[in-house]
C-alpha cells in the first residue's frame, strides 16, 4: 500500500486587529456588509457595521487546531515574520504548544526574510530551532520541510546581488541543519510560474517547485469548473520541470483589497467564485489523485492548501461567522469527509 498523502494548509496571521497596522488594515478590507460571510469565525460585528478580528485572543487557537484536526489536515504551513511581530504571535504559541493534539507545522519564509548576505545566520538559526520541533512536519526520508516564497527578484537583488548568491543562505541552513542533527531540508520555492519557478530552485539548489496561490478568474466571477481547469494546468507544468508540491485552490477572489486598499499590495479585480464546501473538497480529491498518479514526480508525498485563513483575499478553510452568529463549519466538515475516505 503506497504511503498516506500528507495535506498541509498555508496560514497568514494578520488577525489580530490593532496589534499591527497589518492587522487593522484587514479588520477594513472585511468591514462592508457584503464580505462579512467570509469573516473568521471569531470575529465580532459592532452595530455600525465595523468588525473586530481578535485571533490572537485566548482559545482561539487552542479552537483552530480542534477544526484543522477535523478536516484532517496534517500541518499549518505558517508564513514566517520577524519572531517579536505580530504576525508570529500564533506561530510562537504553536511551537510551543505539546505536540498532543496531533497537528503539525512547518515554514514558509518569504526570501527577503533573510536580511541578506550580513544577517541571513540569525534566521538560519531560527529555522533550524524549529526543525528540532516533534511536530514539524517532515517529508521523504525524514526531511523538513521549508517552503521558500520568492517574490519579484527585486528583493534578493537588492540584497544579494543576484539569484545565485542567495544560495549561500540555504547552503549555511542545509549545513547548519545536518550538523545539528535536525536533517538535511526538503525546500520547495513557491513562485507563481512553474518555469520561472524551476530556474530559481536550480540556481539556490532547492529541492522541488511550489505555489502560494492561484491568482485569475474574470471581473465577473469565474465559475469553479475554470479554478479547477488552472489547477490541473498548474499541476502538469510543475511535474514537468521538477519534483512538484502541488498546489490545490480552496478560492481567490480579492475584491476586499479592491474596494478597501491595503498598503502592501494592489490586486485586480478578477476571481472565482466562491467555492462551496463540496467544491473545496472536490479540488482537494483532484489533487490527491494527482500525486497518486505522478508519485515519481510529486516525491514529497504532500500537498499544500491555499489557504487556512486568506479570508479578504479568497481562500480560506477555517470557519466563518454564520449568520446565526456561530461558526460555520461546512467547508471543514466536508474536507473531513473526504480526508478521512482517502
């Protein structure tokens, strides 16, 4: 019997409402009435309609780990911040959680994370302190794993020079992480083109290709059958550069940062429309078949999710304020249907 597909989750935590400018730009982007269906379920609606996103309060982590457990997922793939911001407040409290409750985690690490040729030691030290972790996730033969997010080249340009001269740091983190006794990392680049993808995972010496999202759609709202189409799409030209991570979609749609701009980023108005439970869980079965059939391609035996918690920009597995005013949970009921079948 070939081995059990790990599925993971990519999480973005900027819940946490006037912590951080991050984190009171999102409360906006989700404040109109006509986005407050895809609200976090812990969040708070005032009578002026202004909303109050709190993930950082007590018990709500402790709450999302029982829903991604239900699900089925195996890992939160946290998109990694300086440690004392608070976009890492639930990753500290994460690592530092005993591993009992069975979920475990990994890192994403956007490249200009590294601080360039000067600082890049102190982060190699931070992620190989996580990989000593018992729940960090690790992939074939025992490896961990890392995904790295790269940007427009911009970033490594300013700081490195070029491609090329990033691959010091993840020399030092392969080093540093063998010799400590942590394992040598399985790191997969997330780039949105397959190809471009591949040439900056040959010039670093990275292990596979990845994705973070799958961005398109029209103005008017793509239907589901469209997002599937660019995912399968997405899958074959991964397989046919380099061992692939694939990417499954769970939505995209942006048009909170339309309509209520955030200062780091302007996306377009195309997207999908918004997938029901049974279609999320449907895009997530496609996925799975397609490692099934290119395990050769696809070594890592894993899958990663957009998203957990992307609520303004589309994607998102965690429960929803109901209308009732409790969590909506159908999305993660359905996953769990499928997972637990598989």
């Amino acid at each position: 019997m070939s081995p059990r597909i790990s599925v993971g989750a990519i999480r973005w935590d900027a819940w946490h409402g006037a912590l951080s400018d991050v984190g009171e730009a999102v409360e906006r982007t989700l404040s109109p009435k006509q986005y407050h269906y895809r609200l976090p379920w812990f969040s708070q609606i005032s009578q002026d309609g202004t909303v109050r996103i709190r993930g950082d309060l007590p018990g709500v982590l402790e709450q999302e780990i029982v829903y991604a457990r239900r699900a089925g997922l195996d890992y939160w793939a946290f998109v990694t911040y300086p440690e004392d911001h608070p976009l890492s407040l639930p990753l500290r409290r994460f690592v530092d959680m005993p591993p009992k409750h069975g979920l475990r985690f990994c890192n994403i690490v956007e490249w200009e994370r590294f601080c360039g040729p000067d600082e890049y030691h102190r982060m190699v030290r931070r992620l190989v302190g996580y990989f000593s972790r018992p729940h960090y996730q690790r992939v074939r033969n025992n490896r961990p794993l890392v995904y790295l997010l790269a940007h427009e080249s911009r970033w490594v340009l300013q700081q490195w020079g070029s491609i090329d001269a990033f691959g010091r740091a993840i020399d030092s983190l392969r080093s540093v992480a063998v010799r400590t006794g942590a394992g040598n990392p399985y790191i997969a680049v997330m780039y949105f083109v397959p190809r471009e993808t591949e040439r900056i995972r040959r010039a670093i010496g990275a292990d596979a290709v990845s994705a973070y999202a799958l961005p398109g759609g029209t103005r008017e709202g793509a239907p589901f059958e469209l997002a599937l189409k660019e995912m399968h799409r997405l899958w074959q030209q991964m397989v046919e550069v380099a061992q692939a991570i694939p990417l499954v979609s769970w939505g995209w749609d942006p048009r909170p940062r339309v309509d209520t701009p955030v200062p780091w980023y302007q996306p377009g108005p195309e997207h999908y429309q918004t997938f029901t439970p049974e279609q999320c869980a449907l895009a997530l079965k496609e996925a799975l078949d397609f490692v099934r059939k290119r395990r050769d391609r696809c070594e890592a035996n894993t899958i990663i999710a957009y998203a957990w918690n992307e609520h303004d920009e589309g994607g998102w597995l965690c429960p929803t304020l109901g209308a009732n005013g409790k969590p909506d949970t159908r999305r993660v009921e359905a996953v769990g249907r499928l997972l637990r079948g598989n």
